[in-house]
C-alpha cells in the first residue's frame, strides 16, 4: 500500500484537510458532490474518487452532512497506513462546537 506518485495531483491536495471546508451538496446525473471552499475562499466541486488534503486523500463517499475519506501516512520506519477522516458540512460542524 503506497501512494501513486506518478498520479497528476489534484488542486485540493495542495491544502491541509484542516482548513478546507465543506459547504454543500449537489447532485447530478445520479452523481453527488461536495461543495470545498478553499481558505482563499475558493470553492470546488468534488466526487468520490477525487483527492483532498496533503495526505493522498481520495474521496470515498459523500453523504448530506459530511464527505468521508480514506488517507495514506507514511510512519516512522517508512511504511504506508491508512487513516479514515471526514470533512463535515460547515454549519453541522459550527452546532457541534457551540454544544
């Protein structure tokens, strides 16, 4: 388990997970997306397949509230893991931090 490093990175791969926000949701032609705004507050349209984060992030799933993804860290004695993390929807993840 490695990452592709022959792969083109994707314009989202060149921001933290941390400071990208999700948004919204779309759909279309059966396909739903996710709304990312970037901390220069632009906003991209992704699917499951596409990546985020600077952790070789791939979208696995997109639902109402959240975008879910699977990332690869390298550890110390330079063996790839995999890590699951999520990006929740901004206004769901505002009421989580008032309770």
């Amino acid at each position: 388990m490695a990452p592709d490093f022959t792969r083109r990175k994707e314009p989202l791969e060149a921001f933290p997970l941390e400071s990208l926000t999700m948004v919204g949701t779309l759909a279309r032609n059966k396909t739903t997306y996710a709304l990312v705004r970037t901390p220069e507050s632009d906003v991209f349209q992704v699917r499951a397949g596409n990546y985020m984060g600077q952790n070789y992030g791939v979208i696995i799933e997109i639902g109402d509230g959240e975008l879910k993804l699977k990332e690869l860290l390298q550890d110390g004695a330079g063996d790839w893991t995999e890590r699951s993390s999520s990006l929740q929807l901004q206004q769901q993840a505002e009421q989580q931090k008032k309770r």
